[in-house]
C-alpha cells in the first residue's frame, strides 16, 4: 500500500489540504504566541551553540533584538553572572535538554533586573538542534522580596545570636512563659540550676519542672493577674537551691504584648540577691553598731560642755560661754546625724518604734518654727498654723519630719528669703506645708529625694548633708498611714506637703 505522504503533492486536492492545515497551524502558532506572551515578558530565539541570538522581544523589560546578535551575553547579563549562564548553557546543549535558569539581567533602562529563563532546543530531522526557542518571565519584583527577606532573617538571626548570648551568659535566671504558665523558654543558667535540658523542661508547668506546689502556685496567680492587667510583677522569694542552701532571690515578670496589644507571653528575670542581702545586712549591722558607740562619748561630750558653760558663766567670761555655745550646737548636730543613722537601720530592720499619742500639732508646728528660726538669720520662717489642730500619731517623729522640711527650706535657699509653714484641716486629715523660695529640684529628680541615700545635687556650691533625712520622714509618714510629696520648680523654689489622718484625734477634739 501506498502512504499517504508518498501522493503527489501538485494534485489540487492536495493543495487545497496543505493550504487548509497551513492556516490552521498559523492560527494554532497565534493563539499560542498570544497565550506564552501573556505568560512571559521575554521571548527570544538562540542559534545552535548560542553564539548568536536570532532574535528577542521584551516589551519594556529587555532591549529587543530582531537582527542575529553575537553580543548578546555582554549586552544582557554581568560579568560576575556570565560564567554560571555559560555553563548552565553548556548542560543544556550537551544534554539536549531545556535550558533553566534564574538569573540578574542588565534592563531595557540600563538597570538591574532578574529573569527567570527557559528554553528548548527545536532539533532537525537528523536529531541535532537546529535552535532554541526561549521564554523569561521577568521575576525582579519577587527576587527583590526574596533578597530583602533573605537580609532580614539574616538580621534576625543575628539578633537572635547576640540575645542568646547576652541571655545565655548571664548569671541572671530569664525565663518565657506561655499563657498557661508552662515554660516556652529557660536560658543556661536556669537550665543548669534545675539540672534540666531544654528538651525536658520546655512545654512543661512550674510543677514539672520542679518547684514546690506553693511556689508553682504562687507565679501561676502572678501570671493570670498578669494576663488581666497587663502589669508588671515584682517579688522576692526564697527556697532552697540544689547545691548552694537557701538563697534569696528578687524577680520581676512583665508581660510582652502582641501586635494588638494582647498578652502573648509574660517574660521574668530573677536574680540571686542573697549575697547582697547578706552584705546590706552587714552595712546596716557596722552603722547600728558604729552609731551607738560614737553617741556614747558624744553624750558625755556634751554634758562635759554643759558642766564647762556654767563654770564660764559664774566666772562671767562671755567668750568662754558664746565659744561653749557653739560647741554645744555642733555636738547637737553631731548627735543628729548619727540618730538619723540609727534611724536608717532602724528602718531596714523594721524596728522604727512608733509610739501613738493624741497631741496638738499647731502647737508642736510652731515650738519648731521658733527654735529654727534661731538658727537663721537670712531667712523669715512665717507661720500661717491656726491653733487646736491635733493628732493622734507619735510626736516625736512628727516633730522630726517637720524640723526637716524645715531646715530643708533653709539649707536649699542659700541666698535667704522667705519659708512659709502652712497647716490646714482638709477633711478627716491635716495638710501641712513647708514652702521655700531656693534653688528648687529639677523635675525629674523630685521623684527620687524620698529614696535613701539620695541627693538631687543641683547646686553650683556643694550643700552638706548625707540624703536620708527625707527617706526617714517619708518612712514615718508612711507608718502614720499619710502621705508626703513635692512640688518644685528648678530656680524658683519647693513646696513639700504632708497629708497625716486626724486618727482617733479627730473623734477627740
Ligand atoms: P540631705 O538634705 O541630707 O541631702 P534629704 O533626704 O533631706 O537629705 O534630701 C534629699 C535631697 O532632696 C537633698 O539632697 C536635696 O537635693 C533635695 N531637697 C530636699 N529638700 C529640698 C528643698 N527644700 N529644696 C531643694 N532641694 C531639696
């Protein structure tokens, strides 16, 4: 039989089918451009061994060639990237399989772009390749993404590096809790003191891990209250540790909210305090002790001074006496310095005795007034204290907290002026204020001058003192269940204030 391809071609018949599949495979070639253009950005035609590019369309993407083109590989791609496309091109050729390939190109624009290129070699009837056909889709957009992304999780690991370490070299226990209070994180310190590894103790609760049901019990309430308020949770405990004894520890847990400001995890530091504890306790021991001895000379000091005045004065030597005076005066100092010490570890030891009576405060207010004002001449200490205002509180200490707002107002108004000593009944409380026109506190600073041991320092001229005598009187109004604070104003001058409840006085007077 014969084949069909073997008829005559010039039969009309014949011509009439060609002309028929002719323009069907036309119409087939132009869907099929229509559709690849619409999938690619590039479309390009290589000779062979790609020596020479036939042919390429980009739209606004590349440059087009429509003339054989032996410059192609510099006019398109980099020198750095040349090598890579090149041997890629080699696979392709020697394996007479698709050539693929993601890779930067030099843009229509003369910018940097990247394609992702691929392209099938058309072989002839011998089964060599004759060309290749070739379609880029251009993937700049989503290679910038991909670059930038690929910056950042560097970046993150970076920081997740330098955290680890910051946190995993840390004496200090850092520790992550989920919302159900078991451990999401644990760093070196804490792992080795629960003798644990991250895979046994991450995922599991407080009382997995270990601690006592008390302990367990007592952070999982912190950590729902934690979760409602989304405040901050500052403790101290103490419990046994695996090889060093009792320790005391100090910890905090604060909550680290998400992007919608809800509380995802609650995040806690906790560090051993015990030897810090042991050393302050030592410092508070020495100046109990260093204190009490140096008040005992002192004392007899001062009655040695008055047995020394009175001689003077029957001897009527005036200097004798006014030198004896003074000296009095600083043994008075003295002596008030080293009881506000004894205060201070009377404080930290939670043995400030304070013994409540019923007293007129007016009347306290203006014995303080007078006495100090003896002290200064630049200053005028005005009173403005209606009478029969009493209280039910220790007197003494009341007394103390007053004589320091007082001689506060003189020492910090070195240039002198004015001090008014306000007292006022303000429902079931009496609201008393010291207000002097000195060198005032800067702002941020007002906070802290009810701290132990601190001083705002913002004078030119150094002004003695030792910073605790405002700790001390914050300390007793505070016993006394009031309240004391500042207003001042840097340059202009400050105004303290104590709020004290009238108490059981009030029922009294
Ligand atoms: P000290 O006066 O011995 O330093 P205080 O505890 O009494 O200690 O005061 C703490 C600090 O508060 C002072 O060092 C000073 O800086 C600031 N301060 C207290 N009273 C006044 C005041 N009336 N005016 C300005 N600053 C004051």
């Amino acid at each position: 039989m014969i084949g069909q391809e073997d008829a005559p071609v010039n039969s009309s018949e014949e011509i009439k089918r060609l002309k028929a599949e002719n323009a069907a495979l036309k119409k087939h070639l132009q869907q099929l451009n229509t559709i690849t253009m619409a999938n690619a950005d590039v479309a390009y035609k290589m000779n062979a061994d790609w020596s020479h590019m036939l042919e390429l369309n980009a739209r606004d993407f590349l440059e087009a060639t429509h003339e054989p083109d032996q410059q192609w590989m510099q006019r398109y791609i980099l020198p750095k990237d040349q090598p890579r496309v090149l041997t890629a091109i080699k696979e392709a050729i020697d394996q007479k399989r698709m050539f693929e390939l993601e890779y930067p190109v030099v843009t229509a624009d003369g910018g940097q772009g990247w394609t992702l290129s691929r392209a099938i070699p058309v072989l002839d009837q011998d089964g060599n390749i004759a060309e290749w056909l070739g379609l880029g889709v251009d993937i700049t957009a989503r290679k910038k993404a991909e670059l930038e992304l690929l910056k950042l999780m560097e970046e993150l690991e970076q920081q997740k590096r330098l955290y680890e370490t910051i946190i995993g070299s840390t004496p200090d226990l850092v520790y992550i809790f989920d919302l159900e209070a078991r451990f999401s994180y644990a760093n070196e310190a804490l792992l080795t003191m629960w003798g644990r590894t991250k895979e046994n103790s991450f995922g599991k609760s407080l009382l997995e891990v270990g601690y006592e049901p008390w302990h367990a019990a007592m952070h999982e309430r912190e950590i729902e209250h934690i979760k409602k308020t989304k405040e901050t949770v500052r403790g101290e405990v103490a419990f046994p540790h695996a090889t060093l004894g009792k320790r005391i520890y100090d910890y905090i847990l604060v909550p680290v909210l998400d992007a919608k400001g809800q509380v995802s995890v609650v995040a806690g530091t906790t560090r051993d305090i015990t030897e810090i504890r042991k050393l302050s306790e030592q410092k508070d021991e020495f100046l109990a002790i260093a204190s009490h001895e140096l008040k005992t000379p002192l004392t007899s000091l001062k009655a040695y001074a008055q047995v020394l005045q009175s001689i003077f004065e029957d001897k009527h030597d005036v200097d004798a006496v006014m030198m004896l005076d003074r000296m009095d005066k600083q043994i008075n100092k003295l002596t008030g310095l080293i009881t506000d010490l004894l205060d201070v570890t009377r404080i930290h030891s939670g043995k400030l005795q304070l013994n409540q009576e019923r007293f007129d405060l007016s009347v306290l207010t203006s014995g303080i007034v007078e006495e100090l004002q003896l002290t200064t001449s630049k200053h005028a200490i005005k009173e403005d204290i209606p009478p029969g205002l009493f209280l039910y509180a220790d007197m003494e200490r009341i007394g103390q907290v007053i004589t320091n707002l007082v001689t506060n107002a003189i020492k910090y108004s070195p240039s002198g002026g004015d001090i008014v000593v306000k007292l006022r009944k303000q429902g079931d409380d009496l609201l008393l204020s010291v207000q002097d026109f000195g060198i005032g506190i800067p702002a941020d600073r007002q906070s802290k001058v009810f701290e132990q041991f601190y001083r705002a320092n913002n004078h030119r001229q150094a002004i003695s003192g030792m910073g605790i005598g405002l700790y001390i009187s914050a300390e007793i109004v505070q016993r006394s269940e009031g309240t004391i604070w500042v207003d001042s104003q840097e340059g202009i001058g400050s105004t303290f204030h104590v709020s004290l409840p009238m108490g059981k006085a009030a029922v009294n007077s």
